[in-house]
C-alpha cells in the first residue's frame, strides 16, 4: 500500500513510524511539539508520543550536545534544527563529539543520533535560512551527510538514518516540502544509505544533482536534444562513486550541479574522483553548474543565485559541444 504524501508529510509519517516502532527514539528541537515545527514537519507527534516528543530551547548547541549524551546512553535523538544556517552554532558538538565519539571511545560508545533540519533555497527566506553547507558535513569524518529529493526517497532515507548507529545529518530542502506528491510506501519502508539512484537513463551524457536540484535538472535534460542519464546520489558522505562513474564511463560526459558556492564545493570532489578512476573515458572536460562564491542573497537576487533548467541546460549543451 502507497499513499499519495509531500515530503514534509513524508518526514512526519517516517519519525511517526519510528517513534511507534521502538522506544529509543526521540524526537526534539525548538517549536516541534506543540507547534509540530516551523515547517509542520513533527506536527500531532505529541499528540501520539506526549512522552518523547518535545520543545528544545533556541540553543543549537545545547540541542546537539543533549542528543550526543542521549545517544551514548542509549536512546535514539532525533533533533531538528529550525533552519540549517542555524547549524554552525552547533558545529563544534557535531565535529568534535558526535562525529568522534565511537572512535574517541574505541567503540566503546555509538552515537545514534540523527540531526533533521529545513536547507537550501527557493523559498524567499530572510538570511541564513537558504545556505547548502552539505559539503562541510562531508568533510566531517565519522559523519553520514543525506539529502533527499522525493517523498519516498524521504521516508526511507529518514528510517534508515534513524537506525543507523552513526550520527547523520539530514538536510531536507525547503523548497520540496510541498512541491509535489508521489506514492510512498505505507509501514517499515528504508532506502539504504550510500546508494545513488538512477532518476533518468540516458546514454550521452550523465547529469548528477541532488535535493531540490534533481526536478531542475530532470527539466533540463528534458529540453536538450540528448538522453541525458540523471544521477542522485542521495546520500553525500558516503558517495556512491562507482553508480557515477559506471554513468561517466557509458557516457564520456558529465554535469554536476548543486546550489551551494563553487569553491570547494562537493561537485569538487566528484569532478576529481572522475578524473582518478574515469578520466581515460571522457570525451569533454566535466562541468559545473553551482551556486557563486557570494554569501546567500536576499529576495530580490534569490533566481539569480540558484542553479535553474536554464542554467543546467546550457551546462549541458557546453558539456555536449565540447
């Protein structure tokens, strides 16, 4: 059985789900009990779970660091932070004690704790509410770092970080919460972490994208004279290296998109592991389709930041001319 669900509905059935499946789990973060979240996303959890599901300070810090005792003691924390420009305050709990305390303990301790929060642009936000920092995460060592695209990717993803034994950060794209509806599978549904997903087939050159950039991208490879092959990888750290090469050696082309900046973005470190393992097999230079190295802008700049099927398309008639 399938429901037709948004992806904030999406996010909502799956902490719904888990909270009734095991007791461990805790869900907690400012606003999210009774107002069920800025988004709506934990809304009537409360309701269902009054004894773990519950109001946090404005204190990203503290909420981290909460979780990460939570979970060496046992239980499942489940922490949203309001906006993902918010995060930064609780860098230093996500970097040095999350992400190090198995390896600090000798495996002694785990760390079970998922981190959820709204990322992204496309939604006319005021600043720090629109940043992509995925990359920032990646390079965080003992981290898993998720951005989904569909609902259903959504509800299997959040269940399976939910039960993973590593911290995960799991950014939602705030344009997506109500772009569209699609089947999601009803009860114990995951997506594995670490796996890409082919969106589109296409044999002339493969497009990798994810979060609210894959509908752009699927827009675009759709007005381009070409079978464009469309890659999420859906889960940043760890990348799915070999589904994008495997793509880049069918093709010889390649298109990476994100909105985050294009310094050091993570399309970086795509485009150097396809020169390490694939770079007998192009035929062009691979290119980049990005954010600019400007801080966010606000409402007035916001369409000309983001990356855009116009945009992406013309990535892709470089990468095919070349």
């Amino acid at each position: 059985m399938a429901n037709e669900l948004r992806m904030v509905e999406a996010v909502r059935q799956a902490l719904g789900e888990e909270l009734g499946r095991d007791e461990s789990v805790v869900v907690y973060g400012q606003d999210v009990a009774v107002n069920g979240g800025v988004f709506r996303a934990t809304q009537g959890l409360v309701e269902e779970h009054p004894n773990r599901v519950y109001d946090a300070p404005v204190a990203e810090s503290g909420i981290v660091g909460l979780g990460v005792g939570l979970a060496a003691h046992g239980l499942r924390p489940v922490a949203e932070i309001q906006f993902s420009g918010f995060m930064h305050q609780a860098y230093h709990q996500i970097q040095q004690h999350a992400a190090r305390l198995r390896s600090r303990s000798r495996g002694s301790y785990e760390c079970p704790m998922t981190i959820r929060s709204p990322y992204g642009g496309g939604i006319r936000a005021l600043e720090h509410h629109s940043e992509s920092f995925e990359v920032g995460y990646a390079h965080t060592p003992g981290l898993k770092v998720v951005v989904p695209s569909t609902p259903a990717d959504t509800k299997g993803l959040l269940t399976s970080s939910i039960r993973d034994p590593d911290p995960v950060v799991f950014l939602e794209p705030t344009r997506l919460y109500r772009a569209f509806r699609e089947p999601v599978p009803e009860g114990d549904h995951t997506v594995p972490l670490g796996e890409a997903r082919t969106v589109e087939e296409g044999d002339d050159v493969t497009v990798v994208c994810w979060g609210a950039m894959v509908r752009e991208a699927t827009r675009a490879a759709e007005s381009v004279d070409a079978n464009v092959e469309v890659i999420d990888p859906r889960t940043i750290f760890p990348l799915d290296s070999e589904t994008i090469l495997d793509s880049v050696r069918k093709t010889g082309r390649c298109v990476v998109v994100h909105e985050a900046p294009r310094t050091a973005g993570m399309a970086a470190e795509i485009v150097a592991r396809i020169n390490d393992e694939a770079l007998y097999y192009l035929e062009a230079p691979v290119e980049r389709v990005t954010g600019y190295d400007v801080p966010f802008p606000l409402f007035a700049r916001e369409d000309e930041y983001l990356p855009d099927e116009g945009r992406i398309a013309a990535g892709i008639e470089r990468a095919l001319s070349a």
